[in-house]
C-alpha cells in the first residue's frame, strides 16, 4: 500500500486494517496478524494504536468476534471476491459493517463502517410491526387490517391513516381500514372518519398511485398527491372535513399480484417521520406478508426431498469438506449394518481402507471418485461386497461430496453360482455342456440333466410334456414359435430370448439357440441349447439403474453436466441445455456436429480422446459461446464406463466461472492503474523501466511533474478539491501525449512521463508546453501550478534510475523557485473566495488593523509584533473557506451541527498557515482565537494567559466591531453598548486587562478614527 494511500486512510472517518492471515499446517486461515491500522479503527474496537500493531486477532478480539472475523477471512480465501458482514463493537453497544477483500495473497484489507444507528432502527420497525406492547403478533394469511393501519398511525403520529385495497378481478378500490388520533375528533365533530370504512368505487388502472413506487411518495396537500389518479374519489369524501399537513402515500404488496396503499395525513405544523423509516417499516412489513408463503415453500421442497432421500433403493451419504459425513439414510446404514448415530461424524478420511479415502479425496478435489470391493465396517462387526461411486457437490452453500453406496451381496453372490455352474457345465462338457433339449412337434423328446435343474424337473416329468409347460404364458409361446421360422430361413438356425417358468412357479430369462435337426424336414424336430441368463440381465438392468441414478443426480444440478461418447451426447442436464439454447431432448442422441459449431466441437472432440488416452480426468479453462454471449467455464472432463456395446462413455462438469473471471480483470487492471486519474500507476511504471533497462528505445527522455500548493488546497479544501486538480492534471497530460508515450501517476502530486525516441530538447518543449496549459486552468477558482524537470537517456550503458534523479532534481529545482509563487497565487484565490462568500470585507478587516494596532502601541508591542498582529487580523479567518456561504451568512440561529462545522475554522486556518513558510510564524494565533479567559473557548480550551496574546488582542477587536457592525443574524449595536457587552465580559470570555486597555483607548477618542473612517 502506498504511503499516500496509506495518509488518505490513516484520517478516515471509516475504520481500516491491512492483515496478514496465518495457516499453519493448512490452507485453513487461523489466526491473523494486524499490519495497518487506522484511528478509526482502534478507536471503533477500544484498541490502542501500538498495541494494535504486529499483534494477532485472537489477542485482541474477544473469542466470538475473533471466530467470526477468522470465518469470514477463509470464505475469502476459498472463494475469492468481497464479504460482508456484521461485528458487535466492544460491549456490544455498537454494531459495524465489515468489508473484506484481498488482492495479493495472504494479504487482506478490511473497511469498517458504523450501522448502529441503521441497526436500531430496523430493529425499532421490526418491535412496531410485530408486537408493539401489544402481545397481539401479525402473522400472514391471517391479516388484522385495522391493527396494522393503528401502528403505522401510532409509529408516524399521523392525524388519519388509510388503508386502500385494490380487487384485480373486481377493478375494485376499497378503503379497507381508518385509524385516527384522538385529536381529529375536534375536527368532525358527529361525523368520524370511520364512516368511509367500506367504501369502494371503479378503478381500471394497474396502480393506484399516479406515481406508484415503493419509495415513500409526498406531497403538501391530500390535492397534490392524488390528482390525477384512481383516488381522486378520496379527495371528495375528505374535502372540506379535514385540516390537514403534510400528506404521504406508499404502495405494497399485501399478496402477491395485489396492490395496496397507505395514505398518511399529519397534522398542520408537524412532520412526518423520515422517508427512510417509512420505507424501513413497509419493507419489513412486506417480508412479514411474503415469510410464510416462502416458509411452506421451503418446508414443501425439503419434505419431497428428504423423502427421495429416505427411501432411495440406494444407500446415499453426505461429507462435509473435511470427509466428515454429515447425513446418511436407512438404507447406507443397512448395508454398512451399523447405526445412524455412529456413522454420522465419522470422518472418511481417516479410515482404514485407504482405497475408500483415495476416492473421497478425489471428490473433495472436484473430481467424481469410485471404490469397489470388499469393505469392512469400522462401526459394526459386518464385511459388505460394494460399489461406491463419491461426486463433489456444486453447491456453494453445501459443499462437500455425495457418496452413492450399491450392495453387491446378492449380486456377488449369483456370481459366484454362476461360477459352480459352469464349473459343473465343464464337468459335463463331453455330453452336455448346457442346457440341451429335443422337442419335436413342440413337445419335449429328451433333455439332459442341465436342462433338469434350469427349470426345476425331474427328466421323467418333462418327456412327452409340451413345450408350453415351461413358457410363462400362450402368448410368450406363440410370440416365439412365429419368431423361429422368421429367422430360421434358409439356414434353418435361430437365437431368441423368452421368459420361462420353473416348476416352483419361479421365473426366469432365457437364452435359446435352436436349430431344425434336419434343415430341410422341419417336422423332424428342434434342437436347442438354454442358458439361464436372468443373472447377467438383472447385472445389466441394475447397471442400467446406476447410470440412471446417476443422471438423475446430475439432472438438478445448477451446473451444465453432460454424459456422452467420443462423437454424441448421451444425456445432457438442463443447466446444459439451457446453456446451448435448446431443450434436452432436442440434444439427447444427437452428434456433437449437429449442435455445436465446427471449431467448438474440434477442440471438444480433442479434449475427449485425451482423457480416452490418460484414462483420468483433466480439468480445462475455456471461453465457450452461449445464448447469453460469450462466458468462461472452468470444465472437467472425466472417463466414466464402457457400455455394452463397448462405447466409452465420458462426463463433462462446467462451472461458470465469467464473474470470477471478469473480476480478476478487474483486479489485474487495478493493479496496473491509479484508481483516482485512470492513469498507469508506479507499479506498472516501475515494470515497464525494468523492460527499458533491456530494451529502451534511444534517445529516451523522463519528465517528472509535481503539482505545487496541493498540500495547501487539501488542508483548506479537503482532499476531495486536492483529487479535481489532481484529475484535472491527469488530463491536460493526456491532451499532451503521445500513443507511444507512457504516462503515469508516480506519487501523491507526482507525474511522470516516458517519451521514447524523444530528445532532452524535445522533451522540454513538452514540459513547457503542460505547464503553460496548466496554467490556463482554474479548479473551483484556484489556479493550477506545476514544476517539472527532464532526464535523458542517450546511452545503453546509462542507468535508468539515473535518469530519473537527474528529472527529479530539476524538478525540485523549480519548485523551490516557483512553490512560494504558487503558494501566494492559491492563498490570494482563497482569500478573495472568501470575502465573496462571507461578512470578511476589506471594511472589516481595515478597521480590526487600526484598532489592533492602536491597542498594540498601548501595551509597548515591538513593531515586529505589530506586523504579526497586523497580519493575523489579515489571515485569522481563512479556515472558514471550507465552510459553505449556505452556513457563513445564515439569518438565522445555526444547528448543532452547522455550529459543530463553524468551530473547525480555527484548526483549518492553522494547517493553511502551516503549509505556507511565511505565514507559519501565526499558526499558533489563528487556532487560539476563539479561546476565552475562562477556559470555555475552542478548540482546545485554554485559558488566561496560556492563550496567545496576539490572538487575546484579535478576539477583543473582532467582537467590538462585530457587535457595531452587525451581522445577517444579529443587529447592530451602539457603540456604548458594545463598550458595556466588553466590560461584562471581561474575565470570563477577554483578558480584563486588554479591556480595561481598550476600553480607555475609547473613552478617550482614541479609536474613534479606527472604528468610523472606513464604514461598510
């Protein structure tokens, strides 16, 4: 941070600080050292300025503060981007508003603003709203009309408040509630207010207002408000039946798709509450109206969901991103045989099976993980044959991963029946390697013992059965012997699978391989073979159910996720879809070369063989076109499976990563960039001197510019009117440049040019050219000074930083001549600005010379003092140039706060002085002028002689001459008077002494040429 930069925040009515997170072990933040701290801040958090320094957060802050500060700080170093959030001051008597944000690293800078006032009042509309003393609630869909129309009236102090409702259907206006205070009923008399209740008429409108907004709309008479509109109709029932004030009206949303309005009218005389606070109170109340709508919505959603969860023919679990798991349903803990309480909290990632945390690992890092194998429960007594399939969670709010969990128990088991059988089919391989059967006008001539056991009879209680008995119903039967004799043609040969029933009744899927014993006699008789195939079916229809799942997951995700192969889509959810423009089953099947444009399907296709080739994942960053434009996705692609077919299938996860991407644009141009000028900044500069040093281009020349007097303007001004000169600069520069010229901000007031190619000769031509235009240029009626030297580099062997000392000297060269100059030309500016804006005439400030003069003659003054005092009666009210004309020449009796204002002119007069070397010798009289005998003054308080002299002398001159004179707020006096106002004051607000002093120096004619040569 720069040491200006650093100045600019150091003063800031706004807390700062600059830290230095600390991660020991970890990517996880601990704790956190404080590099920067402003007045502000150590004031906000009761620190002290040094203890705040080099020490951690968690020595400072109390523990709850410190963890919350420590959350935020690490959602900024996962995420990246600004946080905000909310702190509890010391005591918890003050709130503020923290916002975070880091641009390097472990760095990260925090502002903090104060919003207890902001706090209290929400807080103060939310007790009006909901309760109110009352300990009757408003609760939606349940709406009492009257009472919320009373608290609006009671929190305004209105006279009348009305409830306008509007009927859509209808076209109806109906006044649906009146509240009046007690003190309207003088004005009706036997009439009331409340007899309007009920009233309604047509109204065609959308609105009800003319000018409908949810911002707090007013007006100085009911007339004003709602001429024009639906509630006219109102003005005519109220004319002439109430005196009212000020009028207001708000619109809002009982439900949603309805309008209504509250119309307020106060009191002759009084005002209403802040817009803000009516705006407070109708936003809270339409989160009131809009809560439990949202509440069931959610309570709906969550109930479906925990449902899907619950009874999933899966066991599903959930993992934080520490591999804790942080939910489970019934069926993961029937298949791992343990219990929800001892699985929930179990952390993966320090399981004993190191396969299962290399998976989860996997998902924690983005990527899709998969175990598959025997696992042995750590929580139960129980080893279960399972596949597991672990995916990251998208989701910013959850986090984490998802594990899917099949069992395989049953399916391991049918497999390794499978295997005994054909171990025995290997057995009986010479005769009967599977199930074979004769069949000869559909009847069963002959098995053998395999064909027995597949259906579960006896050989003598098949022979001589029809086929029929084996076949789960006539159709199924007839469906196949059609079929036989449309494959069988010439080749007499046919493959069919059926559906048959064993002798239990139980069933199963067949695969039949038949062929006419003689092919050109088929009334010779079927041979066939049947192989069982209800296991590898169910195998294919479970992994059917997998992928299903699978899609399913991915369906609802808010991210694009696609499943395909090499060339075509397979499944697309809709965040894909909506990505391309186009609905999901429009994409589903189709090649990549009827979707996608020819260059995005090329490099799609590339990046797909290149997982084929690594068979793992990849994870790319890309510029993708989209119905939305162009955006950047970070993407990973992933090798999923081999489908039965033998086609590879892939997975693609895309993140939209265009904000990210357009903020770190943001933050490169940043760092490159004077956030005030636009111009390139010191850092870019010193980068691109680096680069010069290898490859300048000779001649190259080096102007260093400096603005003169801004110091002086930012004390009297403020750095607000220090920044205009400094933009203003910037660009008469700008004007002044070439495109091959590289221009900077170098400091504070400091600019600097590169000019390649340039001579030193030529390079003055330019500085003499800037100075000249800046000179032409007024800033609010300051004029702007700059001084400026050149450096050449003519040579390779001469270093670069020499040439800019070289610039740099010339340039303090002329300032040293020229700053006094510009010193006087900006204080001459001031001055004059000052006597347009005030009662600071050259009257006044004539006659204070004489008489102080004259005054300082009869203490025995030195003439040097005279002159100092002559001087300060010249400067003593320069600070007040900050003030506006608006508070300096106010008729009337000033605020607190204009007051507050008004009584910082002593200090900024005497930073003004400082700033000038020749006025200096008076700084410490201009800020005591406003000091009192009795120490009651300001700034500082001092009393007696602890205050100056000179300033003793000023403060008794100034206010005789005010006093007969006058001001825009206050008369003029007799002269007598304001001798007696002098003498009552003497040793409480002047120095007896000096009045005893001046008081004679009057009574004896001394000054009367003094007070009444020169009259205003």
């Amino acid at each position: 941070m720069g040491q200006d930069f650093w100045e600019t925040l150091k003063n800031s009515p706004d807390g700062y600080c600059r830290v230095k997170t600390i991660r020991e072990g970890g990517d996880k933040i601990l704790d956190f050292v404080f590099l920067n701290t402003n007045s502000a801040f150590n004031k906000n958090f009761g620190l002290h300025e040094k203890n705040a320094q080099r020490e951690k957060g968690s020595e400072i802050f109390p523990p709850d503060i410190f963890e919350l500060w420590v959350k935020n700080l690490n959602e900024i170093h996962t995420k990246g981007g600004v946080v905000k959030f909310e702190v509890p001051g010391p005591g918890e008597e003050k709130v503020f508003e923290v916002i975070s944000w880091s641009i390097e690293g472990d760095i990260i800078d925090s502002l903090v603003r104060d919003i207890t006032q902001h706090v209290v009042e929400r807080q103060t509309v939310k007790e009006v709203l909901e309760d109110k003393g009352t300990g009757k609630v408003l609760t939606p869909g349940a709406w009492d009309f009257d009472l919320l129309t009373n608290r609006l009236r009671d929190y305004t102090g209105a006279a009348l408040v009305l409830l306008v409702l509007k009927d859509n259907e209808r076209s109806k206006l109906t006044i649906r509630a009146v509240s009046q205070s007690n003190r309207l009923q003088e004005q009706f008399g036997e009439e009331e207010p409340g007899e309007f209740r009920g009233k309604e008429w047509t109204c065609n409108e959308e609105k009800i207002l003319v000018k409908p907004t949810q911002k707090f709309f007013q007006g100085d008479s009911l007339e004003d408000l709602i001429s024009g509109s639906p509630l006219e109709e109102v003005g005519e029932m109220f004319s002439g039946k109430i005196k009212s004030g000020r009028v207001g009206a708000i619109e809002f949303e009982p439900s949603p798709g309805s309008r209504a309005c509250f119309i307020i009218l106060m009191f002759p005389g009084e005002t209403q509450p802040s817009e803000e606070s009516i705006e407070q109170f109708i936003a809270h109340l339409d989160l009131l109206l809009h809560r439990s709508l949202v509440g069931e919505e959610i309570k709906e959603k969550e109930e479906k969901y925990r449902l899907i969860f619950e009874n999933s023919p899966v066991g599903i679990l959930h993992f934080n991103g520490e591999g804790v798991i942080t939910a489970c349903n019934e069926k993961f803990v029937e298949i791992i045989g343990s219990s929800r309480e001892a699985l929930v909290g179990l952390n993966m990632l320090k399981l004993p099976d190191k396969k299962v945390v290399a998976a989860v690992k996997e998902a924690l890092e983005g990527r899709i993980g998969s175990y598959d194998g025997e696992y042995a429960s750590v929580t139960a007594e129980k080893v279960t044959p399972v596949s597991v399939l672990f995916t990251p969670v998208a989701t910013s709010r959850l986090g984490g991963g998802i594990g899917i969990i099949e069992d395989l128990s049953e399916k391991v088991k049918a497999e390794r029946a499978l295997t005994e059988r054909e171990k025995e089919m290997k057995t009986l391989l010479d005769t009967a390697p599977i199930g074979i059967g004769v069949t000869v006008d559909r009847e069963i001539r002959d098995c053998n013992d395999k064909f027995c056991e597949m259906t579960g009879y006896k050989r003598e209680e098949l022979i001589g059965q029809k086929t029929l008995i084996l076949y789960s119903n006539r159709e199924e039967f007839e469906r196949v012997d059609r079929e036989k004799f449309v494959q069988a043609g010439n080749k007499g040969k046919w493959t069919l699978e059926t559906l048959w029933k064993r002798k239990d009744g139980s069933w199963m899927e067949v695969l039949l391989n038949s062929a006419f014993l003689y092919p050109h006699d088929p009334s010779a008789g079927v041979i066939f073979t049947a192989m069982d195939i209800s296991d590898i079916r169910e195998a294919e229809r479970e992994k059917e159910s997998a992928y299903s799942m699978l899609a399913a997951l991915f369906k609802n995700s808010p991210n694009p996720v696609t499943i395909c192969t090499q060339d075509r889509y397979v499944f697309v959810s809709p965040a894909t879809a909506e990505q391309i423009g186009r609905a999901p089953e429009e994409i589903q099947g189709k090649e990549f070369s009827q979707i996608l444009p020819e260059e995005v399907e090329k490099q799609f296709k590339e990046n797909l063989a290149m997982v084929s080739r690594k068979g793992k994942s990849i994870s790319l960053k890309e510029k993708i076109p989209t119905i939305k434009g162009e955006r950047f996705f970070e993407t990973w692609l992933f090798p999923i499976t081999n489908t039965s077919d033998g086609e590879r299938l892939f997975g693609a996860l895309s993140i939209d990563i265009t904000e990210r991407q357009k903020q770190q644009e943001k933050l490169d141009y940043m760092s490159y960039h004077d956030p005030l000028t636009g111009l390139k900044n010191r850092a870019f500069l010193e980068e691109k001197i680096h680069q010069l040093k290898k490859d300048g281009e000779l001649p190259l020349s080096i102007i260093i510019a400096d603005i003169n007097g801004l110091k002086l303007v930012n004390d009297a001004y403020g750095h607000r009117m220090g920044d205009r000169i400094l933009f203003r600069v910037a660009r008469i520069l700008e004007e002044n440049s070439r495109k091959m010229d590289i221009l900077s901000r170098w400091g504070g007031d400091e600019f600097v040019f590169l000019l390649p190619r340039t001579s030193k000769k030529e390079a003055e031509l330019v500085g003499k050219k800037v100075k000249e235009a800046c000179s032409r240029e007024y800033v609010n009626g300051l004029p702007i000074s700059i001084s400026w030297g050149v450096g050449e580099k003519n040579e390779g062997e001469k270093d670069i930083e020499v040439v800019l000392r070289e610039a740099e000297d010339q340039m303090y060269h002329h300032k040293l001549a020229e700053n006094r100059s510009a010193r006087s030309a900006v204080l001459s500016a001031m001055l004059k600005t000052l006597g347009v804006k005030s009662d600071e005439t050259e009257e006044h400030a004539w006659r204070l010379k004489r008489m102080a003069w004259k005054v300082g003659e009869k203490i025995n003054l030195p003439l040097s003092e005279r002159e100092r005092l002559t001087l300060l009666v010249s400067m003593h009210d320069i600070g007040k140039i900050s003030i506006s004309s608006e508070i300096l020449n106010k008729p009337g009796k000033l605020t607190p706060e204009e007051w507050e204002e008004i009584k910082k002119h002593p200090e900024t007069g005497f930073h003004i002085a400082n700033s000038t070397g020749e006025f200096s010798h008076i700084a410490e009289e201009i800020l005591s002028h406003h000091e009192r005998w009795d120490g009651r003054g300001y700034p500082r308080g001092l009393r007696g002689s602890q205050i100056p002299l000179l300033a003793r002398v000023l403060s008794i001159v100034d206010a005789f001459d005010v006093m007969i004179n006058g001001r825009p707020y206050k008369k003029p006096m007799s002269m007598e008077d304001a001798v007696a106002e002098l003498k009552r004051c003497a040793g409480t607000q002047f120095d007896p002494d000096l009045v005893k002093i001046f008081v004679d120096l009057f009574e004896k004619g001394e000054l009367r040429d003094s007070v009444q040569g020169r009259k205003r």
